[in-house]
C-alpha cells in the first residue's frame, strides 16, 4: 500500500541536522516522508553526529551505500504490522548506527520512501553521484521499494524487518529470484552483526570476477551464517485418519460461509467444497440477535480460563462472545462446517462491530473451522485436513523467516489452544488486542514444543497442494505482529523455503502432525500435484 506525500527538494546541500535530532523529528519533516535524501556520517564516537548531503564534497571512503527505509511513515498512522503508532525512527536510527560501527570504511546516504514513484526520486537524484549499492529495509510490509532499486543493476541488498516488513520481504524475495536477478541478496535475521556481515559483500563485490555475482556472494554468507540442523526428533503423535477418498466425499458436504463484503454473490466451489457467498449485513444481523446473557456466560469462560487478559475489558469480550454465538448460530442454520470473514474490512468499513477473533478460536476448538481474512484456499486446506484428521484445527498464519535460528515463525492473531483436536489437551492461552490496531480482542496460543507439524495450502486453480513440514521448538512473545507466534524449525532445505511466497501468497496452515503423505494422497484422490516447498 503506498502512501505519496508532496515532493519537495532538499534546499541546501549544507543543512545540517544532528542524528537524534533527524531521527526525532521526520515523522514531522516532509523532506524525509517523502524519500528526499540525507546521509549519515560518523567521526570517532561521538553519539550527536550531523548527517550531511555528501554529493558534492570528495569522497574518501572506499563503499558509499545508499540506505533506503520502506515504510508508509516513520510513526505508523494506520493498522498494518508492527502496528498502529509503532514508532520507526529509533529502528532507522538503531540500523544506521550498527551499519557505521560495524563498517567505519563505509558511508551511508539515508532516506525513506513508500512507494516507487518516490523512490525513483530518489534513484534520479542518485543519478551521476557514486553510489556503490542499496539496502533496502523493509519495515512495513508491502511498500514497493525494491523493485526499481534492482532495476538500477546496481547491487541491492534486501532486509527484513522481522514482525514488520515480513510478508512483502518473503513475496517480493521470491519474485526477485524467480527472475533471477544477480544484482539482488537478501538477508532476514534477529543477529543485527547478520546485517553487517552481509552488507560488507559490497566491499567484495567491487573486486569480484565477472563470473561473480552479488546474488551468489550474500546467499553465501547467508548460508554461512544459518545454523546447520538441529535436533528434530519429535514426540510421538499418533494420528487416526480418515482415508482420502472418504475425506474428498465428505469435503462435498461440508459447506463454507464466505463473508467477504456487503453484497455477497453467487455461491462458489473450491476443491469440491462448496462456498456460500453472504453480504455482512447477515452476519451482524446474526451478531445483534445473540443472547447477550449467553454471551456473558461464553465471555466469564473465557476470562477464567485465560492465561492472561490484558488491555482487553469485559465488555469488549461479551461483544466477541456474541459474534461467536451469531457466526454459531449461521453454521447450523446452513448446516455449514467452515466459516471465513474478510475481518479487518467488514470492521474498518462499519459492516461488522466486533472482531471475529475469539470466536474463531472457540470453532477451531471444537472441530469446527473459523477462518480469517476470507481467505477461501486456507479455509479449504482447514475444512480438508480437519476433516481427515478427526477434527484437528488447522492455523492460519503469516509466517516469517528467520536465519539466525533456523527458524520459521508461523503469526497470527487466531489460533486454537487445542491443537490435538477437540478431545485433546489444551494449552495455555492468553487474551490480548489485536495486535495491527490494538483494538477488540484476539488470542496468543502458547504451542507445545516438540512436535511435527505440516504447512500446508489447497489451490483449485494450481490443482496442487503446497506443503513443508517443520518441528515446533518454541514460541515467540514479541509485542509487534500478530499476537500467537509458533517458533518452528523446517525439515529440509532451508534455503529453498525462499522461493515459493510470490505464487503462493503469505499465508500457510499449520496443522500438528505428520501429514505429508497424508496430502499426496488427498492429492491423488483430487487430481492435484503436490509441491513440497522445503
């Protein structure tokens, strides 16, 4: 989502302004919002050093970069990951300030952009100047600021902000490799020295053969950099599932409700699963029938046998409690198992007046499927392998990859705390806002370690399903992002898990269990291929 702001020039090549001063105050200074250009530099150590337009002065440093912050504005004015009034300055300060302690022989030129008309500014004044390369930092997720810095052919080095910038850095990764540009590296880590032993291949690069690469030199150190395998014995999780051929059969009847806007539309079909298309006044017309004494009954359970309950009051829980009993209440009036709802839109646009995030969970729970964002080829893998499973919920997630420990993070704020089916033991849960606008109320599982899980996605119009399995080691309780974060260790190739996020789209579900087998058997029954993307 881009957000252009009026473009103005830098009016005197001798502004000075000091670091923390610049950092401070441009979510005020337009000049910075609207991607115009400051450089950074830094003298012995001093900690208020100026940033200063070098252009026109000589340059004695060996590696000139430019530093390219992808975001809609430097405080966050709209929900969107990390969230709502996330403050980005002191994360743009924090990088600045490891890439000039770790690199001193280099010098950095500083701007943010949010969207590439303005950063085809700022690469046309870029024009004639030495620039040896970009890093390019996404901070939030789908700001298009890459793509015309590799245009340039100059070397791009590509970073994730994790929790921020995650879902467009993992799409926009996997396009740039898909057409195999040889000018772009990427790096995703929580190791902040990561960064500085990847950007200081821009001091190799100048030297390197013509059969060199920067694309081949960074995956280098990235691999060198990401830990080799670790212990990935699981627990045992035996599983009792139905064959594939009585799961495909009974896909047919089990109906999902798609509620993706206020007019609904004809009735749709997604791997054999039939989809009823309703506008959202049905689903808050359900919302405003429920029994509130009811609702206040399902909210005290929840209260009571939450972890946690923070920043969330009781009100605010009836109010779930009732969209819960509506979003009920219209499954068994259609005789429906699944239920999706594009949430953000419906709650934003004042069709709907309370996150279904709560209720999700208590569906997912008791075998039932609550699906967000209307996402229909999640919620189709959710009803398909939750039928084949007995009932086991799937979790819908925006996962982020992290290089440091091998991991990948599957995020989400909706997630079941019964992740061996309705009948098997629960885990700790804890009641929080949702994490984008922190508002409502939404749900951290805390996911048992140790165990197998399979990814995986449905596609009607790939015919294929897409899976990777991964060891469950841990979760993480980073406040930005989506609220449940299930830390989880790949099986298989690492790197290749890059690759297949532009095809695909963000999300993957995750169920606990060894279902690969499982899906090149249900893909069979279907006629669809299966990918293994790890």
């Amino acid at each position: 989502m881009s957000d252009r702001g009026s473009k103005k020039s830098n009016k005197s090549a001798n502004n000075l302004l000091r670091r923390r001063e610049f950092f401070q105050h441009c979510g005020r200074c337009a000049l910075l919002a609207t991607g115009c250009l400051y450089s950074g530099r830094k003298t012995g150590a001093a900690q208020n050093v100026a940033l200063l337009d070098l252009s026109s002065l000589p340059v004695k440093k060996e590696v000139r970069l430019r530093l390219l912050f992808a975001l809609h504005r430097p405080v966050q004015d709209r929900p969107d990951w990390p969230n709502l009034g996330f403050d980005f300055r002191p994360v743009m300060e924090k990088y600045l300030s490891i890439l000039e302690k770790g690199l001193p022989e280099f010098s950095f030129l500083v701007s943010t952009a949010s969207s590439p008309e303005e950063t085809a500014a700022i690469l046309e004044e870029d024009r004639g100047k030495q620039i040896d390369g970009y890093v390019v930092f996404q901070l939030n997720c789908w700001n298009r600021v890459v793509q015309p810095a590799v245009e340039t052919g100059k070397p791009v080095l590509y970073v994730d902000f994790q929790y921020g910038g995650s879902g467009g850095f993992l799409v926009y990764t996997a396009g740039l490799l898909r057409q195999g540009r040889k000018n772009f590296g990427f790096i995703c880590s929580s190791n902040p020295q990561h960064l500085v032993a990847a950007a200081r291949a821009f001091k190799s690069v100048r030297a390197a053969t013509e059969e060199s690469t920067f694309s081949g030199l960074i995956e280098e150190i990235r691999k060198k950099l990401t830990p080799p395998t670790g212990y990935l014995n699981c627990y045992p999780d035996p599983m009792k599932l139905l064959p594939p051929d009585e799961t495909a059969y009974r896909m047919k009847y089990s109906p999902i409700l798609l509620f993706r806007d206020q007019n609904g539309g004809e009735d749709l079909e997604i791997a054999g699963i039939p989809v009823m298309n309703l506008p959202f006044s049905e689903l808050n017309s359900a919302w405003e029938k429920a029994d509130r004494d009811e609702a206040e009954t399902v909210a005290r359970d929840w209260w009571n046998r939450a972890a946690l309950v923070q920043n969330v009051k009781f009100r605010e829980l009836i109010n779930s409690a009732a969209m819960y009993l509506g979003m009920k209440q219209l499954l068994q009036r259609y005789q429906a198992r699944a239920i999706t709802i594009n949430c953000l839109g419906g709650f934003y646009g004042g069709h709907i007046h309370a996150y279904p995030c709560l209720g999700f969970y208590e569906l997912n729970n008791q075998g039932l499927v609550g699906a967000c964002e209307a996402d229909l080829r999640s919620t189709a893998t959710m009803v398909a392998f939750g039928l084949m499973t007995g009932g086991r919920p799937g979790y819908i997630s925006d996962p982020v990859m992290d290089i440091s420990g091998r991991h990948i993070i599957y995020a989400h704020c909706v997630a079941s705390n019964r992740v061996f089916g309705p009948h098997g033991p629960a885990n700790p849960f804890e009641i929080l806002t949702h994490s984008e606008d922190r508002q409502g109320a939404s749900v951290r599982s805390i996911m048992p370690a140790g165990y197998l899980t399979t990814s995986l996605e449905i596609d009607q119009n790939k015919k294929a399903i897409l899976v990777h399995q991964a060891k469950a080691v841990g979760n993480s309780f980073d406040d930005r992002a989506c609220r449940t974060k299930l830390v989880a260790e790949p099986l298989g190739d690492f790197e290749k898990l890059f690759t297949e996020w532009d095809e695909w789209g963000w999300h993957r579900v995750t169920f606990y269990g060894d279902l690969k087998k499982a899906a090149y058997e249900l893909g069979s029954v279907l006629g669809y291929s299966v990918l293994e993307e790890a």
